[in-house]
C-alpha cells in the first residue's frame, strides 16, 4: 500500500467497509464523511497483515447541515443506521454544531472539520460518490498514515491545551500495542 489509489481499492475490495459505506450514503446527508479510525484500522491492518480487522469501538459518520443543529437529529440517524447495519457501533456527528461543543470557531465544511482532528493519520475520510466510487479526504496528506508515524496536525499544535488533548489521546488510543510498527513522534 503505496497511493491513495491502493488505499481505495482495499476498500473497494471490502465487502463489509462498502456495506457500511452504502448504508451511511443511503441517508442522503448533506457533505457527509466516514472518518478517522474508519480508514486508519484499514490502513495499519493491511500494513501489519492482520486479518480479520482490528475491532473498532465505532464509526464515525460525519455530516455538515447548518440548518438542523439538534443533536437529537444526529441520534435520529443512528437509529435508521442500526435498523440498516445494527451489529455496526455507529457515531453520527454533525460538523455545523461540533464547534459549539469543542468551543473553537465553526468548521466551513465536513473537510475544513476532519482538517482540524488530533492527528494527521487520523485526518481521513471516505465517501460514496454518484456513482458509487470510493472518494478518499486527506487533508494532511497519507504519508505519515502509510509510514505509521503519528503526530498532531497543526491545528492542534497551534494552542497547549490542543497539544494536551492530543498527548492525552496518544496515552489512551496505545495505538502500538495493536500495530507494533507505529511511532509516536510527538
């Protein structure tokens, strides 16, 4: 695994990542999003030859709707997810409301958010076109995810109680018991 090309295809070639995709894409939200550990567990696994995939505790779906900021909707969408999908741990966020919960100034879109995540190998996102083709979003880029090298993006270098929250994260996530070949660097 070399390209983004080589990223999307092990997804395409993921019966359960596209169901999960195809079920995410059927509630028609507006710039929605699979993200973070989502595309990161893909990558590491297929890196680190481990099958079946590293359990994850969710998947993140994000969206951007700046009409409808009711977190009950978010919830609302979980459940038709899980009616679809149920042995999925769905988590649905809305990106025109997380400002208000993070306390920073408000996301433009559902990139400009996955943008603004801890870490570059987590600043990822995937989506259904049209057509059905896989779209990738790396706003950071896929090389520090491709060499397993972790560090904050620099949205969260920019202010210390961002770089806690990361370093907190880091301590929590033990991301190198799962994926031995994972470097912290920051």
């Amino acid at each position: 695994m070399k390209t983004i090309n080589d990223i999307i295809s092990s997804i395409e070639f993921d019966e359960w990542m596209m169901e999960v995709l195809r079920a995410a894409q059927s509630l028609n939200l507006p710039d929605w999003w699979i993200c973070a550990g989502f595309v990161r567990s893909k990558i590491w696994d297929t890196l680190h030859g481990i099958q079946p995939r590293t359990p994850m505790s969710d998947v993140d779906l994000i969206y951007f709707d700046s009409a409808i900021l009711d977190e009950e909707m978010e919830k609302e969408y979980e459940n038709q997810l899980e009616q679809i999908f149920s042995d999925v741990p769905w988590s649905v966020k809305n990106q025109a409301r997380m400002h208000l919960v993070n306390q920073i100034p408000p996301y433009a879109s559902s990139v400009d958010a996955i943008s603004k995540f801890p870490e570059t190998v987590t600043a990822l996102g995937v989506k259904l076109n049209d057509n059905g083709q896989v779209l990738l979003s790396a706003p950071h880029g896929i090389d520090d995810v491709l060499n397993m090298e972790v560090k904050p993006t620099s949205y969260f270098l920019e202010k210390e109680e961002r770089v806690a929250i990361y370093k907190k994260r880091i301590k929590e996530k033990k991301w190198s018991l799962t994926w031995n070949n994972v470097k912290i660097l920051y």
